[in-house]
C-alpha cells in the first residue's frame, strides 16, 4: 500500500465554489460520462498475458485524504506509461474542445475504460459528442443497493472449506474487492490476528488504504488489504456531506459492512446482539483478503461515474473478484441494456480475467424485474434457507399469532394483561398527536400504574419505516415504565412490508401481518370491561403470553425463492422484448442473514449500535457467491470467469431440504400463501452447491471476444461495439446470447425450429457420459450425442434441436442432463419463452 500527498475535501469544495460563483454552474449542468475510441489499458496485454508496457503505475485518485502506505506495494497491474498518456489526452480533448470554458473533470477512466467523467453543461457535452475521438457521452445516473449459519447450510465446514485444509485457509491468496457503502475497519470480522497460519498480502495486489480521520492509519492490515471512497458525483450535486457520509472508507451505513463480511469475514466471530448470544459467524471465504471501494451512501445511494470509478480502480489495484450488492435505479436505455458505461467496464474486468458478481436487484416477484443484465456478469437472486426465528404470542381465546422479534419471553407460563398505549394515557396528559403516542416514542404521557407488569401494545406505522419512530425508543419507553413486555401491531396503510427480526432487550414482538394485527385488536377491544352509564373503561380483560423467538428453529422446507428476489427472463432493451439470456444465473441466501454492522450503521435503526445485524435482500445473496468464488478459484487459479460460472451453476442444486422442487414465492402480499415451483426465470440454474462446484467434471467455457461477438450479433450495435471494445464486428456478426457457451440455453423467440450448440471441456478424469433431457411444453427437443467418452483436457461438441409444436406466447422450460460414470453432473436449464409452429398467432 503506498503513501500519498493529502487531498482535503474542503478543497475540492472550494474549487466547485469558485467555477460555480464564476457563471459555470447554470441550472442544466449535469454529470456526463465520456468513453473514448482509444483503447483503455487492460486492452493492452503480451502474449503472454503481461502488459504490454511496464513502469510504476500512478494511480489515478477517486477519494480524499492521503493514502496510507505502512505495508509494502506491490508490483503495478498496468502500465504507467500508457495510463499517464491516456490522462494526458483527456485532458488536451477537454481544452481543445470547451476553450475558455468551465468544465469539472471528476474522474480519468484509463484501465478498464478509457474514459472520463466530467461536470459541463448539455451544450458541452454536445459539443464532445462530435468530437471523433470521443465514442460515447451518457448522462450519468444513480444506483442504489440492492453469517452465523449459512456456512452450515450451504455445507461449507465439512465440503468446501474441509477440501481447502478449514476455515483458516478457505480463499488464501484471493483478493475480493467490495464496491458498496465501505467498512468499519474496527470489526473483529476484518482483523488479521489469526494465530499460526501465513497470513501475506498478495502480491498481485497493489492497492493503497486512504486516511482520514475517521479511518486512521493503521486502519488496514493483511485482511483488509486496501481501502478508497468516491463520491465526486454526489458532491457536485450538492449531496455529499462529509461528516454524515463520511469522506473516507468508514461505512456509516452498515450494509458494505454487512456484505464485506459475508464474503470474506473472519471464521468464529461471536455473534452477540442486544445482550443475547446467537452463535458464531463466518464469511463463506474467511481466509481471503478484502480491498474496499466505497461508492455508495446511506443518505442517497450512488452514481454511476462514482461506481464505474471504483470499478476501474479495484482492476487495477489487481482484485480478483468483484462483489457489486448494487444495481441501477433504471433499464439502461438505448440499443441495449448491455451497452452503458458500468456494464462495458465490467466487460473489461473480465477480459482482465476478474470474476463479477452483482446482485439480481430486490424488485420482484414481476417477471422482466431484474436489474444485473449482462452475460459477462453472474446475477444472484436472493433465497431462504433454513434457519427461521420464530416467535409467538397467545392470546386468552387461545390464539397463537407469530411475529417477529428476537427477544424472550414472558416469565412463567401465566398470562400477562394486555394495554394500548391510548388507554395507558395519563388523564392530565396532553393528546395533541395521538399517533406519536399510539408508537410508544416518550414514557412521560403515559401511566406507570396501568402498565406496570402490563403487555404494552404500540402502533407500527409508517413512521417507523421513514426512521422518524424506533423500536429501540418504544423498548425504553416498555422498560421505563417496567412493562412486562412489548406488542407492536402493523398500521394498516403498510402492506406486507419486507421486516427484518429485530432484537429486544425485553419481552416483545412485532405481528408483520395487518389481518393479524387486526384480529388482535378485535381480541383487545371485546375484552375490554366498560361502566354501562360513562362508558369508561373498568378493566382491562385480555391477555397473552409472549414465547419468545431467541432460538432458531431449522424445520423449514428451504431454500425457496423470496418473493423481493428480481425475475427474469432478461430485458434485451427498456422495451418488451426478451433476450435469449438466462438470469438470474443461482440463487444463493439472501434472507435473514446475520453480518457484521458499522459501529455507527444507520442503514436499520433496530441495529444501531449493534456489532451484527440480521437483515434481508439480494444484496446478501451475492457476497456469499462472492466467498464461494474464491474458493473456486484458490482450486483453480487458471479459471476464466465463465468456467467459474460454468461450475457454479451446472452443479447447482434443484431440490430443497425435502427433497421437493425448489418453490418460488409468487406475491408481495402475503407470499407464504403464493408458490409454486420455481423456474429458471426465477433461480436460474437453482441454488449455490459449494462443494459440488469445486469439482463439476465438465465447464463450458466463453471468454471475452464471444461476449464482444454476441454484441455484435444485435442489429445496429457496429458502431456501438466500436466506441466501446474498439472491435470492428463486420458484416456477418449473426451470433445471439443462446449461441454463447453458456451452461444454459434460453431463446426468446423459437421460430419453427433452431440448432445450438455447446461445447464442454473436461476438466477431471477420463470419463464417459451419458445424455438425458426434457423438452418445454410445446418444443419439440433432441440432444446429439446421447452418449460420449471423453477424455482429461478434451472438448466434446453437443449438438440441440429445438422445433416448436404449436404456437404459444408463453415461457417454457426443460432441462438437459450430462450424467458422467464417476458420479459428475452437469445440469442445463432449458427456455423457451415464444414458440412460433406456423404463421398463425400465437397463443399462451
């Protein structure tokens, strides 16, 4: 990590000022990002694999304060030479271009784009458009973000992690780089005291550690090996502020925390939360290294030109996996979501043979909801796995009604009188906001008398939501005035919404289910004893007993698809048309997941203050294919990204723990009530089998130039193609996304009939395999061979006949199996979406 000059925030601000106070900042002045012709760096590698240029690499800086150089550098990924020339150039296009005007450039993309990021005004960003160097101008636009057990769960200490040698060497020598809201370095999660194991930074990693005051020097070691922010959009936007955002590496919201730790945190941290004890924790990685790259904010979220910034750096600090919990705010528009400046960044990163991961986006269960969209890119949806807190109140009717909350129960097995906090209002006390009281917020209107040893219910409103009412306060209140406990009933103007179990000090739950909360109050309010002439209540009749939900219960059918997990199939553009590419590629756990939590997060208010949180969301699903990918790769360092993906997802499990189909949740409402079996549309090759990809016999293989091909293969995309890759795709470019190597096969439009093909390389043993398959309802299917022998290292070619038998509109699905004798399998799911038999319209 080297040393750097300071670059104090106040500065940058200053000089924002003064272009503003001199006329430049007019109401239409934006953040664009301009892509050049000339190739980035990465392009620009030797035969054997090395850059073509050599020389120190200066970095080009995306943060403020210095950089913290304590530990040695390692040797540059790139070539300084050519990334100082490319600077260079930028620089002279922007003076030649806006001569004697006022721009602010905010970043130089020179790795993995070539490119920049620039403040101007649309007359400006006009003007550059013409230029020929220049390929592309696109405005920029926001992204948002999208454990104890898991590891268990998904079979890690007896499979994956036993055939790495344990935890202590799971993902040794594997750098992940996290591009999310940065870290609390504190966490024992990230510290590097492991006891008699080899513990080096890699030396292919070249990143530096920023200094600030709230992450000091010292802040990084030999598990978190590297540490930046960008934020230059959001502050020429007037939306950073740099103590509440924190204009360093420190995460003040807590999800990159969270998600840093799945992937990668240390193996047996104690998981200690509101004074309970809920096991130990573990990334799915937890001897790899971590590189932090803050590029989003609790207060609003993220822009693309910070995101792409981050990107092109941690390539070229010489990550080796990219973990990406977020996605964009909006299908990219143009020829094809495939073509904006994050996705072809992250083309590049795979050419520079850097695995990416992205969350598939929390916007389900709506077919075409995914937000990760590109094949170069493994997009996770979100499941849930087998360990639920469950905890429960029984009502004096003898009604057992479940909620959420991890707290104990009620002393003894008697039955405690239940009390609203209206009813519990002193006679003197003012009632001028009878909602805020309703929430329980402030002790000082209420009476300790009536609800002492008393269930104190409050409202769960909308203000919860929103962070202007807490739990935490309404539990000070419970305890202030010594209530046995706590009942929260759901408002009813909140649907369904997605609650996460909350940690309590005190007896309590929250009842997620408006139907529920409102049987409840029904109970409440019948047993209510009422003087017959004042109508004035004489006592309070219910009563209930809180069981508790501090223990966790593993009886559950899991995993299943959760109803906020993005669907495909995958948009081509922000039209309705389809692509023939599978997405999501796995599902992994994304639901309830206990990670490591900034000391001062404020992403959810039931955990702040809190070492860990449980909380719910793709973005959890895919730092744990993140981890499992190091693993992949500590076994074999010489996998392209799509041979990854190739055994991540041709081993992927189709049965839950019952051994029944995997199920999908189909509504927002109520989904427990909503399922059905899951499609590939819905978990795409199913759920993440860890140890099985570790050994999946045969992978289908694709590198770059096919993925440069299939862009070319979209009508119209020459020209886009060229800006972008620099490649010229000629005339007779015909390749579609179901004519990739993928190990899956989706068409979106079956006209009459169509041959694929897939060609598998063998990477065990000699082996011979056997063909099975099933055909989507109303295709006609054949696999050609039904049988082969093949040999360590070699290739076979797999030849798929699809004909459509009738006309239908809607999806279909099968499945191709490659059965080896000594024990491999390799599972291809199969799409259809329309079938065309006959010039007829077709029907669903």
């Amino acid at each position: 990590m080297k040393k750097g000059v300071y670059g104090p925030l106040f500065l940058l601000i200053s000089l924002l000022g003064l272009m503003i106070d001199g006329g430049f900042c007019q109401d239409d002045a934006a953040v664009y990002i301009v892509t050049l012709k000339q190739a980035p760096a990465v392009h620009y590698f030797g035969e054997n694999g090395e850059m073509k240029l050599s020389g120190s690499r200066r970095a080009n800086h995306g943060g403020f304060g210095s950089l913290d150089t304590s530990k040695p550098s390692n040797a540059s990924r790139a070539g300084g030479n050519y990334s100082t020339f490319v600077i260079r150039f930028q620089n002279s296009l922007l003076r030649r271009t806006l001569r004697g005007e006022n721009y602010l450039k905010l970043y130089s993309y020179h790795y993995l784009i070539n490119g920049f990021a620039v403040f101007i005004t649309p007359q400006q960003a006009d003007k550059l458009s013409k230029r020929r160097e220049v390929a592309n101008v696109v405005l920029d636009f926001s992204v948002r973000v999208a454990t104890t057990h898991t590891p268990e769960f998904l079979g890690l200490p007896q499979g994956a992690w036993l055939q790495e040698g344990g935890p202590e060497y799971a993902g040794k020598g594997i750098v992940i780089g996290v591009i999310d809201t940065g870290i609390d370095p504190t966490h024992p999660s990230f510290l590097d005291v492991l006891s008699g194991t080899d513990y080096p930074v890699p030396a292919h990693y070249s990143g530096v550690c920023e200094v600030a005051n709230d992450f000091p020097s010292g802040s990084c070691n030999r598990k978190l090996i590297g540490a930046r922010h960008f934020a230059e959009s959001a502050i020429t936007r007037g939306i950073f502020n740099a103590s509440r955002d924190h204009a360093s590496p420190f995460d003040g919201s807590g999800h990159g925390t969270h998600t840093t730790s799945i992937a990668a945190g240390n193996h047996g941290v104690p998981v200690n939360v509101s004074g309970h004890h809920f096991g130990n924790a573990s990334g799915m990685a937890p001897h790899a290294h971590i590189a932090v790259y803050k590029a989003l904010y609790k207060t609003f979220g993220g822009f693309a030109a910070d995101v792409v910034a981050a990107i092109d750096q941690a390539a070229q600090d010489g990550v080796d996996i990219i973990s990406l919990s977020i996605t964009p705010n909006r299908v990219p528009p143009g020829l094809a979501v495939y073509f904006n400046p994050l996705d072809m960044a992250l083309l590049s990163a795979v050419k520079a043979g850097i695995f990416v991961v992205q969350a598939a986006g929390n916007t389900g269960p709506s077919p075409k909801s995914m937000y990760s969209f590109s094949p170069w890119i493994f997009s996770v949806g979100a499941s849930a796995h087998d360990r639920v807190y469950r905890n429960f109140i029984v009502l004096g009717n003898n009604a057992t009604i479940s909620g959420f909350g991890l707290a104990p129960g009620t002393d003894g097995e008697w039955m405690y009188t239940l009390i609203t906090a209206a009813h519990a209002a002193r006679n003197d006390s003012e009632r001028d906001n009878d909602l805020y009281l309703g929430e329980c917020q402030d002790p000082s209107p209420l009476n300790r008398d009536l609800v002492n040893g008393s269930i104190l219910i409050c409202s769960y409103s909308i203000r919860y939501l929103l962070g202007l009412s807490s739990v935490k306060q309404a539990l000070e209140t419970a305890k202030n005035l010594s209530a046995a406990g706590i009942l929260f009933y759901m408002d009813a103007l909140i649907l369904q919404f997605q609650l996460n179990p909350t940690p309590m000090d005190i007896p309590g739950l929250i009842i997620p289910s408006p139907i529920d909360s409102k049987a409840i109050l029904q109970y409440y309010n019948a047993s209510l004893v009422r003087d017959g002439a004042s109508n004035a209540i004489v006592k309070f009749g219910g009563i209930a007993r809180i069981f508790g939900g501090l223990e966790a219960n593993y009886s559950n059918s899991a995993p299943k698809v959760m109803y906020y997990s993005a669907r495909g199939p995958d948009p081509v553009d922000s039209s309705v048309a389809n692509a023939d590419i599978m997405k999501p590629n796995l599902i992994a756990p994304g639901n309830y997941i206990w990670g490591a939590w900034s000391s001062l997060g404020t992403d959810s208010a039931e955990f702040q203050g809190e070492s860990f949180a449980m909380i719910s969301g793709t973005s959890m699903a895919a730092p744990h294919v993140a981890g499992l990918v190091a693993l992949i790769k500590q076994k074999f360092p010489s996998f392209s990204p799509s041979a990854i993906a190739s055994a991540l997802s041709t081993t992927a499990t189709l049965y839950d723990k019952q051994g029944g189909p995997i199920m999908s949740e189909r509504a927002y409402s109520d989904p427990d009530s909503f399922e059905s079996p899951a499609t590939p549309f819905d978990m795409g090759s199913g759920f993440v089998n860890a140890t099985a990809a570790l050994d999946p016999g045969l992978i289908f293989d694709a590198g770059y130039d096919d993925f440069v091909s299939f862009l070319c293969g979209i009508d119209g995309s020459a020209s886009v193609v060229l800006n972008y890759t620099g490649s010229n795709c000629g005339p007779s470019f015909t390749m579609t996304g179901a004519d990739l190597n993928l190990p899956s096969i989706t068409v979106a439009v079956l006209n009459r009939s169509r041959t694929i093909t897939r060609i598998v390389t063998n990477i065990a043993g000699d082996e011979a395999y056997r063909v099975s398959f099933s055909a989507p309802f109303a295709v006609s299917l054949s696999v050609a061979p039904t049988q082969f022998s093949i040999a360590k290292g070699a290739t076979q070619s797999l030849t798929v006949s699809l004909t459509a038998t009738m006309n239908s509109s809607s999806p279909s699905f099968g499945r191709i199996g490659l059965y080896g004798s000594s024990g491999h399998t390799a599972m291809i799911p199969l799409s259809v979406i329309e079938k065309i038999a006959s010039n007829l319209t077709a029907t669903s």
